[in-house]
C-alpha cells in the first residue's frame, strides 16, 4: 500500500470539507477500500475515515418511509425490523450479498459506492482497464467476459455492476442524499449512477468531496416484494443475474410495478419498459415473460456471457411469479 | 507378520474414535503454522516470476526508484550446486537461467527487512524477453508444431508414455453386439488448501541449511536442497511445521519455495521468511493434471465387455515434475472396477507452456474415473441396459485379472458394496419417483451412481524402491515416540499412527507422542502421499511395536499379561543394557507381488480400496443449476482404523469433489491462471454441500496395518463421475467434460426454448 | 503516513498499540500481539480463517484497517479457553473432529462462537448460514455442523466466556 494522509473528522461538515482535495477519499466499512488499495487499484493520498459520524440511524418517516444513515451496518439494516416488514425486498438482497462477516462491516453509503468485481480492474498486471486507467483500454472485452454485463456496455467498459442492496434501492426508488462543499443536495437513485460511456472511470454523480449522509426509502405500501439471486454457488458469490419486484397487485392484476436487474448491468439496471408492459395487465405468466423480453431487448451480449440474456429473463419471469404469487 | 491372529474384539485402541493427537492445540489456536513463527533478524522473500510463458531472457532492468542496496537479491548465478529440483527428472530450474516455459516461473529472488516493501520491489524489476511460440494445450502439443521438451528424444512434447495390452483388442471387434466410443475430458483443478505455501530458511557454515515449512515429504525437500546446495546429507535438515492442508499440493512444491528461501538465507546471511499470498499461490504453484481421456468399447448383447480401448492424454506443463506417476495411476485406475478379456491403454503426458502441474488427491484416478464411469453409462444406454446392471454384470471379483494381469487374491465385495449403497440411498425408489415427478416439474432430480477402486500405495515396484524405515522409541520421560517421516497436515496421520504403536505395544493412546517432524531426527519412512501413511507406514509402526515387546520379554523378562508399569519398567531395563530402547522395521513386499516396469505387468498395488457412491441432483432448467442435495458412500477400506477420522477423509473428498465436478474452474491466459483470486476461483461452501452419508465395509488386509488399507484419496475419485451420471438421470442430457457450469447446461437446455408457464416459484 | 497509536480491548485487556493506519487488525493481531491463533488464508474477505469479534459482531480482521479498531473490544480464538477449560465449541470440535488441518478452525470457532451467542439452539440450516463466510477445505463441513450442534447442547456454551 502507498502512503496516505489518514483524517479522523468528527461532524460531516469537517469530513466534507477535509476531502475536497484531489485524491481524497472517504473510508466507512471499509471492505471495498481496503481490498482495491491492497491490490493499488485504490491509490488514495488522504483518507477520511467517516465512522465516527452520527450517521448510522434507521428511523422512520413521517410518510411511513424510512431514512437509514449512510453508515448504517448491511447487517443491521437487513434485520432491521422495519425493513424485515415493509422492505423484505431489499432485507433479502443484502442477506444474498457477502459472506456474514462482510455484512457487518459494509455500510449502506458503502454499498451504493461498490465497485465492480470486473477482474481485470481489480488486478493492475492483468492489462488496460479504462476504469482503472482512463484511455487505456477494455481487456474484457475480447478478454474473460462470462461474468461482464450485457447491458448498458460501451465500447470502453462492460464492467458488472456487483451490488444487491443497490438493485433493491432501485426497485424501491431510493431517494440519495448527499452534503457537499457546496451544500446539501438529494439525487433519486436512479439518477445516480452513471453510464460507463466513454469515462467509465466515472460511475456516479458525486462531486469531489461530496458525502452520501443518508438514504430516504419511500412507503411501498400494499406491495408485493422479492428478491431472487441467480449465482455459482449458494453463499459469498455475486450475481449471475438478479431482479427485484416491488408490485402492486389488485384482484390479480398489476397495478404498479418496479422492476430492477443486478448482475447482468453496468449500473443496478431499472426495466422501466418491462415496467410499462405489465402496468394493468393481469400477473400471468404470458405477460411476465413479455415483461422480461422488454427488459433485456437492448442487451448485447460478448463472447462468453450469452446465457446471461437468457438467464436474466428467466430470472425476472421467477421474480414476479414469487412476488405476485 | 501378519495380524491373522489378531482379533478384532480385544483391541482397545484401534477402530475406536481418539481424539486428533495435535487437535487442542488447534482448537486452542496455539498450534504453529510456518508463518506463525519468527526468527531474531529475520527478512522477507519474495520472487520475480516471468510474465510469458516462452521465451529468452535478454536483460533484468532494476528500477532506480527503489533503494535496491537494502535488498539482497539472488539470481541462478548464485545457486551453489545444481540449478534443478530434484523430483523423478531433474529438467525443472530452481530459477530461470536465460529462458522461461511458463508464466509465473520464478526467475530471481529478493528479500528485504520489511515485507511490505517487497510487492513494490517486485513490481520494479523489468524483464526484456524474447518471446517465442507458446504451446498452450494437449491438443497444440501433440500437433508438434513447436517442441518445447525433449527435442532429443524419439517423443518430443511427451514427458512419458505408457502402453498396456491384455489379450487381443483388435480381434474383439468384429464379434462385438455394440461398439461404443466416447471422450471425456476433465479441467485443471486447485488444491486451496486454506494455509498458503510458505517456507523459513536458515544458513550457518557449521550447520548448513535448516528449512522450516508447510510441506508434506521432508526427504524430498532434503533431497531438492542437498542437489541445490552441493550439500551432504547432515547438512541439510527439513523441519515440517504444522501444515494447514496440503492435498497434494504440498508434495512437490515445497522443494521449490525451500530452495529459494535457502538461496536467499545463505546470501542474506540471515533468517529468510518466505510466504506466498494466495494470488501468488493460486498463480505459481502446482494444480490437477488436465486430461482428455477417449474410450471405445466392444461389448456383446449381454453387456459384457469384451474389448476396451483408451487413449489418455494429459497436460503437464512445462516441466516433467510427477507427470510420469500420475499418468501411471491415471493409466492403472483406467478400466475401473471391470473385468475385461481384452484392453489396450495407450497413455502419454504431453508438456505445454503453463505452471507444471503436480499432485492433487487420486494422482491421475481421479481424470480417469471419470472417463470409464461416465462412458458406462453410455454404454448402458447403447445396449439398453440399468446402468446398475451394467456395471454389477463386469464387475471383478476374487481370482480375475486387472488390466495388467494382476491377480484379484484379496477379496473384492463389489456386489456387497453396492447392494449396500442401493439401500442406504433407496436408489431405485427415488429414481422412479424423480422421473415421475420431473414429467411435471422444471427442477429435473436425478440419481447416479459410480464404482471405482484405488490403488494403496506406491505403484508397482515404487514401495520396494522407497524401502522406508520407521519405528517407535522410548523417552528418558517414558513416553512412546512414533518415528517416521510421515506428516500431519490434517488428515490425521498422527493419531492413527499413535493409535497403532498403543495397540501394537499394548498401552494406551496418551502413552504415545510423535517425534519431531525433522530430518535430523527421524527415519525416512517416505513420503505421505499415495494412499500409503495407515497401510504402509502403519504397518511397520505395527511390526516395531510387536518387535519391542518382543525384545522386552527377551532382554528385561517382561511378561505375557504385562501391565503399562511393567512395559515401561521393561524399558528401562532395556535401556540400561543397550543405551537406548527403540525399534526400527523396514519395508518388506508382500508375498506375490511382482511387478514389471517395461511390461507394465503384474501387481500395479498390493491392496485396493473399493466404493460405490450415489449422489443426488437437482437441475433447475429455468435458471441451468445443478445441485447436489444428497450423498451417498460406502466403501471398503480395510480396517477402519479410526472412525471419526475416516469418515471425514470421506466427506472431506467428496466435498472437493462436488467442487471438481461443478464449481471450480481453473482460466488460462498465456498459461497463467487469470481466475487467482478465492473471489473468482470457487470453491464449495457451507451453504453447497449436501448431507454425506458415509458407510464402511471392512476387509482387513493382511499385510496393512491391523488390516488397514489407503483411504485418503479415494472420495476424491467417485463424486465427478456420479454427479454427471445423476445429471443425466435428471435430464436425459449427457455431458462429458468438468468442471460443468450453468452455462454448459444452459447450451443444452437455449434450443429447447421457454416455456414461462414452466418458471416455478 | 507516520503510525497512530491505537488504544483497544484485546481479549478483555486493555492495550494500545503504535502502528500504520491502515495496518491490518490481522497483522496486528499476529505481529504487535503475538496472537498467531487467527490466521490469514486469502487477505481478501473471503476464506474468513481471520475472523475475529469485534464490539460484538463477526468480521475478517485481514479487511479492517487498524485505524478503524481504535476503541473496540477485539476478542480472538485465544480468548476461548479460561484457564486450562476450553471452551464447549473447542470440545465438541475435538469430538466430532471438526478441525482437521486446523487452519480455518480459530475463524471457524470464532463464526460459531458468534452463531450461538445470538442463537443458542441453531438449526443446521441457520449453521450453514452462520458459517457460509468460513471455508474448510478438510472437512467438507459436515463435522464442523456436528461439532456447533454438540456444543449448543452442552453446558455453558453460550455463557462460557471471561
């Protein structure tokens, strides 16, 4: 590991403004971080350890929603019993995510700032990375590519977006909040993530010095929630493909519904047309799998991670027969 | 001497449950693993590799940002003796002088007081190379369009070949009902052991070199750093360290690790640690043989087989390393369980441009399992036959010959075995009712069995060669020492080894230590490798045990119905009169056992393990998963000479060898291992194995210990090949190649289309 | 990045140490403290043969930087045994053989020890999930399951602590 200027703020103004300077980046849980600066994909020249800030409540909103700080644990969060009840979509995706041990160190601000799993990012000698090195090139490509994306891919990068929790946020519309050193600001989830494009280095909208401090849930009452994980093996595996469903279903027909992909993405993956093709139409199994064709009709698959089209629909067909059922 | 006499019934301490010799210091987390220990003055090491995998080395180029004069570096100009590591061949560089044949080939070392300096060190070192054609699989080797070994010789890319011939092949076909071929294939694969490699070395001029480490054979280390060194004997001394899992994986490699640790000691003038991280071990060190094995098969309307046909290949790597043995036990273990007139193996180990591949659990049974175990089931497909019926019709029995003639004088109880294993898996219950429930279900279950035996010990004459040494001693604290060269490293040759000295001597179980595992003290009773340390070594362990008491009613009177007081009063009696009380067997055949090298005839293993396993599949065709949820083995070892131990050996290897056959993928870029990451190489968790049952029939064998046979590295051979077989069960698809992979199913299952109202909650 | 000084409960003594900042709490464990019971496997979050319990809760020490160690209460394998009594967990691992090589055995005894501090009577499902960040390559975890399940049902496997 290089060396590092290590700061220890104690409020988030503090926090905020000791990581305005280039290279600056802020350390919560820690389980990305430290994982990438061990391997120098991560070469921060200070750190801004924000674990001492007051931002690990989970409390509940007025409008039935609910806030939960950004250092709030995975762990906690996932049993947390206003979350068992009223958002098992998004209990369950950080129950499929890590190992237990992860789960209690990775923090909820964490979570949404995960980077990719793409081996060629995580391993300097292993070749260009444009993530990595910007202008470099994309080794994935015609390199190892069974895990890559299949949508949302550029020319530059086709990098997997790993997170679960982030692909529940997404399907429960997840409202960003974030205090900079120009201020307070709030982004909706789905505006804030960023397409790899040509600068796949950059996979978000925060500004230089910009702390996520919270995250506001919004009411999903009446729905119907699940999360499923396709994956190699049973535990401590990232998603081959995953979708999360938060319905509303009245005498069997779809009222409203929210569908979102992990795994097969380059950013947690909002199926806003698959969304459109069930909106009031009976929850039968002609329609889901309408629905899961409209999800992956832009996907573009590589050499090695077809069946990631396939699976992927598959995978979003079984959601909303358990969501709905 | 045999243990005909012995009875079963009066023994006290084997057969029975003791607890692990070295296990409370385990569970108390004070056990000391290599890189638990440090040394005043120590340095680090740690090792440039090549980032090609064939070329000429034309300049090293240091960069002059780092403070190289803290560093010591060594290169192949500072090796004192052979720059080769001793195994069967000595082709393979303690490090590259002028050229590479692999990535991650270890071309100089440095060391360095702060470890975390070395990574960076390391990464400033630029090698120019001229890069010349690599040859990266079976298939570019035998095409021989570039020979990267053995240039000279009449088979250039092939490190060994084997022919084997019974009977006549070529006039079985024409009489056959059914001609059946098929090719197998199966993948590279890791050992994981969760303890690194990692090695400390030490030089004195007085003393020489020490080397302390995780390891598996200290005499081959010894042997490696005598060439290396230009040393004697006495000045070398290899002491094993608590070894976290080795499978294999540490037989050959450490030689390699010590030497360099040694290399750089005696530079530094220091102690020198030296411990890969895993993306290192992943990288650089040995893996499971890859192999492609093609059967063709003549067998008559009955489904008996008359002819078999076998081509095996496979892949060595660049260098010869073990790749001679393991193809033999791939070529011994070929047929499998059948008895057949007529069989022609033609097996070769052809050398490619990766890492050298090594030991791994089942040395080549494994690959080869899996290719008859598999092709059975074809065959009981083409001849319209119960895959069960098929192979209990060809299986061998008492008094047949093997594919080298060998002569079946112990009894085989494969029927018994799997009567036994069709009822404790309720095998055919479940197969009707999985095809009547998959007509309806998409999670397609499905039962498959597999039969196979391994071979105890050392292949052919290999025993008579090692002529290992072992035996007990007595302390001045009046403890038994068991002595012998055989390692712990999990699979519990320590308490077997102490049960069978309690037994052989009549006292119990806490009377009874290891010695030191360390060159300097102990007898060489080979390497712990091959199925060998409970039949082998046990049994001189057995034979010492007897000859002390033996010695004891001789020289100090010692009585018939002695009592712990008197053994050790005996003792002591007997130290008097001679300075020291100890007792040394060395290895002695079997009656009957010859065996032919150029032939390839006669007895391949004094003694067979047997098995038949049941494994249970789940295949979701929404979503191309195949699970294993249930798991049946019953076996006959021998003597189960302690049964806690035994049974985890048999889940241990099943368990590694679910992830064979479905989880673990070794991806090659230029010959090096790109997935070198537990992140990426996967392995089965908690949450991916089935229950396994395990059953034991037991068999004692007369000239194992207390009737012992090998046990260690047979689950690892049946689970591939019954997995694949259920697999078919459950969806009438065939694979042949491992590791299968849900996109492997899914290539299948794509043209068959979807039918959503078939995606199940 | 000079070195901090760290001030934290090891094992229920109190201690502090003078380290790099992001100096892992495994090497600190093993190299400033001399407890070589918890082990490094893969130093990536994967293999959990570092676990340790840290203010209460299961993580991979080779992933938590010393710095974030600071005021915490770290118990590791060698707290287990008071005196010459091992703990249940240690007992039933030695009678069900649930340690074989035994170097995933402290991070395993650790991830149990958190099992059934939560969940006295686990099913084995709830084992297999407790232990799913804990690889054994020996075993194949079948004895391990055993060993949780023979301790939960002894004596003072939840209360048996310093």
């Amino acid at each position: 590991m290089n060396q590092f200027n290590y700061l220890h703020p104690a409020s988030t103004d503090q926090a905020v403004s000791s990581a305005s300077s280039d290279g600056s980046k802020f350390i919560a849980g820690g389980t990305t971080l430290v994982d990438l600066m061990k391997l120098y994909v991560e070469n921060p020249s200070t750190l801004v350890d924000v674990n001492d800030l007051p931002l690990a409540q989970v409390e509940s909103l007025p409008n039935g929603g609910l806030r939960v700080g950004a250092m709030v644990r995975n762990s906690d969060l996932a049993f947390h019993p206003t979350v068992k009840e009223k958002y098992a979509v998004l209990s369950e995706a950080l129950l499929s995510g890590a190992s237990p041990q992860l789960r209690n160190m990775a923090t909820t601000g964490g979570n949404l700032l995960q980077r990719t799993r793409c081996p060629y990012f995580r391993d300097v000698t292993a070749g260009p990375c444009n993530k990595r090195n910007p202008g470099t090139g994309c080794s994935a490509i015609d390199g190892f590519n069974r895990t890559m994306a299949i949508l949302g891919t550029s020319d530059h990068c086709i990098a997997t977006h790993p997170s679960d929790m982030d692909v529940a946020m997404t399907a429960l519309e997840a409202l960003i909040f974030i205090e900079g050193p120009k201020g307070k600001r709030s982004v909706p989830i789905n505006d804030f993530y960023k397409l790899p494009g040509d600068t796949p280095h950059i996979e978000n909208v925060l500004e230089p010095g910009e702390l996520i401090t919270h995250v506001e849930i919004p009411p999903a009452i009446s729905t119907k929630q699940h999360y499923l994980k396709l994956r190699d093996r049973a535990s401590y595996e990232f998603a081959l493909a995953s979708a999360a469903v938060v319905a509303r279903v009245e005498g069997g027909h779809i009222h409203s519904v929210r569908i979102a992909m992990g795994g097969v993405g380059t950013r947690p993956w909002r199926a806003h047309e698959a969304e459109a093709v069930l909106t009031g139409k009976p929850a039968t199994p002609a329609h889901f799998q309408a629905a899961a064709e409209a999800a992956l009709r832009g996907a573009k698959p590589h050499t090695e991670n077809a069946f990631k089209v396939e699976l992927a629909k598959r995978c979003v067909i079984r959601a909303l027969k358990v969501a709905t059922a | 001497m045999t243990d005909d006499s012995t009875n079963p019934a009066q023994r006290r301490v084997v057969g029975t449950p003791q607890i692990r010799k070295e296990g409370a210091e385990k569970v108390l987390g004070r056990a000391k693993y290599v890189d638990d220990i440090e040394f005043p003055g120590m340095w680090h090491g740690a090792t440039v590799r090549s980032t090609i995998p064939r070329g000429r080395i034309l300049a090293i180029h240091f960069d002059e940002s780092v403070p190289w004069h803290e560093f010591v570096i060594v290169t192949a100009a500072d090796i004192p003796g052979n720059n080769h590591i001793q195994m069967i061949a000595a082709d393979q560089p303690c490090l590259a002088d002028g050229a590479v044949n692999h990535c991650d080939e270890p071309i100089l070392l440095i060391a360095h007081p702060d470890k975390r300096l070395l990574p960076q060190a390391v990464a400033s070192v630029r090698i120019d190379y001229e890069e010349l054609p690599a040859v990266l699989s079976i298939e570019e080797s035998e095409s021989k369009r570039e020979i990267i070994w053995g240039a000279d010789t009449s088979t250039p890319n092939v490190f060994k070949e084997f022919v084997l011939q019974k009977g006549n092949v070529d006039e079985a076909w024409s009489s056959a009902a059914c001609i059946v071929e098929g090719e197998y294939s199966t993948g590279a694969q890791e050992h994981l052991y969760i303890e690194n490699n990692g090695m400390i070395a030490d030089y004195s001029d007085d003393g020489g070199i020490t080397v302390w480490g995780s390891l598996q054979c200290p005499f081959y280390v010894h042997k490696s750093l005598m060439a290396v060194f230009n040393l004697p004997e006495d000045k070398v001394r290899v002491i094993q360290t608590e070894t976290g899992g080795a499978f294999g994986g540490k037989e050959d490699y450490p030689s390699i690790i010590a030497s360099h640790a040694a290399l750089l000691a005696l530079k530094a003038r220091r102690p020198i640690k030296m411990i890969y991280d895993r993306m290192e071990d992943l990288a650089a060190t040995t893996k499971r043989h890859p192999s492609r094995t093609r059967h063709r098969t003549a067998v008559d309307k009955d489904g008996k087989l008359l002819a078999m046909e076998i081509e095996i290949a496979t892949d060595g790597g660049a260098y010869s390393t073990l790749s001679s043995t393991v193809l033999s036990r791939a070529t011994l273990h070929a047929t499998g369980p059948y008895v057949c007139p007529n069989i022609r193996i033609r097996s070769r180990a052809w050398a490619t441009n990766t890492v050298p591949y090594g030991a791994f659990r089942g040395f080549g049974a494994p690959q080869t399992i899996f290719a008859i175990e598999r092709h059975m089931e074809h065959i009981a497909l083409a001849v319209g036959m119960d895959p069960v019926e098929l192979r209990r019709r060809n299986f061998l029995h008492d008094g047949d010959t093997t594919a080298t003639q060998q002569i079946m004088r112990e009894p085989v109880i494969l029927d018994q075995l799997l009567d036994r294993a069709l009822a404790v898996s309720d095998f055919y219950a479940k197969r009707e009712r999985y095809a009547r429930e998959n007509a309806t279900n998409p999670v397609k279950c499905g039962i498959g069995i597999a039969a196979f035996y391994h071979g105890s010990g050392f292949t052919g004459s290999g025993e008579r060669r090692l002529n290992s040494l072992a035996g007990v001693d007595v302390t001045l604290q009046g403890k038994v020492r068991v002595l012998v060269s055989s390692t712990e490293f999990g699979q519990g040759t320590n308490t077997i080894l102490a049960q069978i000295a309690a037994e052989a001597l009549g006292i119990s179980y806490d009377d009874v230590e290891m010695a030191p595992s360390d060159t300097h003290l102990i007898p060489n009773s080979g390497p712990t490798v091959a199925s060998r340390t409970s039949m082998v070594v046990g049994h001189l362990i057995q034979r010492s045990g007897r000859q002390l008491i033996q010695t004891l009613k001789e020289a100090a009177n010692l009585s018939d119905n002695y009592t712990r007081h008197d053994f050790f009063a005996a003792c002591e009696l007997l130290r008097a009169r001679d300075g020291e009380v100890k007792s040394l067997s060395r290895y002695e055949a079997p009656p009957n056992i010859y065996w032919n090298d150029d032939t390839y005839t006669g007895e391949a293993y004094p003694a067979f393990a047997w098995a038949v396993y049941v494994a249970e599949v789940a295949v979701d065709t929404i979503t191309y998963s195949a699970e294993v949820i249930d798991f049946h083995t019953v076996q006959e070892v021998g003597t189960v000479l302690n049964p806690t131990l035994a049974a985890g050996q048999i889940e241990g290897g099943v368990a590694q060898g679910i992830g064979y056959a479905l989880y673990e993928k070794v991806q090659l870029k230029n010959g090096h291992m790109f997935n070198n990451q537990m992140t990426n190489y996967i392995m089965p968790t908690a949450q991916d194995v089935p229950p396994i049952h395990v059953y034991f029939e037991q068999i004692p064998f007369a000239y194992g210990a207390f009737g012992a046979k090998g046990i260690g590295e047979l689950p690892h051979d049946g689970p591939a090949p019954a997995i694949l077989n259920a697999i078919q069960n459950a969806t009438g698809e065939s694979f042949s190649a491992i590791p299968l992979l849900p996109e492997d199913i899914f290539l299948r299952f794509a043209s068959y289309g979807l039918d959503p109202e078939n995606i199940t909650a | 990045m000079s070195d901090c000084r760290i001030q934290l409960t090891i094992n229920g003594q109190q201690t502090s140490v003078e380290a790099p900042p992001m100096k892992r709490l495994l090497d600190v464990l093993r190299e400033d403290l001399d407890l070589t019971g918890t082990k490094e496997g893969c130093g990536e979050g994967e293999c959990g043969s570092c676990s340790v319990r840290m203010n209460g809760e299961l993580v991979n020490s080779c992933m938590v930087p010393i710095l974030q160690a600071h005021g915490a209460h770290i118990e590791t394998v060698e707290s287990l045994a008071i005196d010459a009594e091992l703990h249940p967990l240690q007992k039933a691992f030695l009678e069900c053989g649930g340690a074989q090589c035994g170097i995933c055995t402290p991070g395993m005894l650790m991830a149990a020890t958190h099992l059934i501090a939560h969940n006295p009577n686990p099913s084995l499902e709830q084992i297999r999930e407790g232990l799913a960040g804990n690889l054994c390559r020996c075993t194949g975890f079948i004895k391990i399951f055993d060993s949780v399940i023979t301790a939960a049902a002894m004596e003072g496997s939840r209360t048996h602590a310093r």
